[in-house]
C-alpha cells in the first residue's frame, strides 16, 4: 500500500516534467512601437576649484613670548580645530616673510627650516627654524627667532595663516592640471588658486 502512494506522486511529478519538456514555444510577437523620445538635456559647465568645505583664516598678526633660551612661542588661535579634524583632517600653516602691502608677500610653509633672510646682532645669515603644532582650538609655533607680527608704513609685515580640509571631504583631488601632477601643498600660490582663496 505504502509504495502504491509513493508511486503515485511520482508518476504525478514525471507526467508534469514530459508536459512541459513537450511544450514548444510559440512564434514570436510583434516588436510594440517605441515610446516617445525625450530630448536630451543641456550639459552644465563644470565650475571652477571651490573653497567650500576648505576652512581658511585671514592673515593674522601674531605675537611670540620666550620660550627657552633659545626659542620663543605664539599661541594662534583656530577655533576650527576640533577633535575630527585633528584625528582625520589636513591643517597647513603658512607665514608671509613680507607684507600684506600689494606685491609685498613672501610666503613660506611650516615647519621651516632654512637660511633666511634675517641676521643676527652681528649681522651673521640666522637659519630660521619654525615649527608648528596642532591642539584643540590652537595652533602652537616654536621658532629660533621672534617672528612676531608688526606694523609699517600702515601695512602688516611678518603674519600667518591656517588652511584647514576636514577629513573625508569628497573630490579632494591628489593630482591636478593637464600633466597630472600632484596637489603641492607647500606651493601657497597653487593651493591659493586651486581653492580660490583669497588674501
């Protein structure tokens, strides 16, 4: 009795395979008329390199205390720096040699580390070392030499200023410009231009 209801599924289940197995497929249909076409629309220009997820301060006067015997510190202000940008971000430092007076800058990336244009008491070539260090909400420079701003002639001379790109910000390119050569951060004209900073 058992293998009389097993084999009655069975005989059901080879049945319905043959049926379908036996199935041919039909002659096939018309192609329906295509649907309206849409005009395509107007490609948008491409806009240029923009500062909106950049964060940059003004040119800042900046005074240095002593630091050791041979070294003196300035506490710059960046309320910007926050945790994330600390852990994830890119922060540059750049200090302007010259003046904010037109054609009067001379521009240089921290840390630095080179003879330079200042001379000591005894009018010897000084090599001026700066370095920068971040902290919440400061930026922090250690230098061989005052590097305090001052006022001339109603133009500011020796000043900084912070470029800050918080982590993660989307088409931060590595490379630029037809030959593809990298993004120099220590070139303060290029970024200048390619973020459209402005002085």
């Amino acid at each position: 009795m058992k293998q009389r209801i097993l084999a009655l599924p069975l005989s059901v289940l080879a049945a319905a395979i043959l049926l379908i197995a036996g199935c041919s497929k039909g002659p096939k249909g018309d192609t329906g008329p295509a649907g309206p076409q849409e005009p395509q629309g107007s490609t948008g220009s491409t806009g240029p390199a923009g500062s909106a997820n950049v964060i940059y301060s003004a040119w800042l006067n900046v005074t240095f205390q002593t630091f050791t015997d041979t070294n003196v510190i300035a506490a710059i202000p960046a309320p910007e720096l926050s945790d994330s940008i600390l852990n994830s971000g890119l922060i540059k430092l750049y200090y302007n040699a010259g003046s904010d007076a037109p054609g009067g800058q001379t521009v240089l990336p921290l840390p630095i580390n080179e003879p330079f244009l200042f001379t000591d008491t005894s009018n010897n070539p000084v090599t001026l070392i700066a370095n920068p260090y971040f902290s919440l909400d400061t930026i922090y420079v250690i230098a061989n030499y005052d590097l305090s701003s001052y006022q001339q002639g109603g133009y500011n001379f020796s000043q900084f200023r912070y470029i800050i790109v918080p982590g993660g910000v989307a088409g931060l390119p590595t490379k630029i410009g037809a030959a593809k050569k990298p993004l120099d951060w220590n070139n303060y004209n290029a970024i200048k231009q390619y973020f459209g900073i402005k002085d």
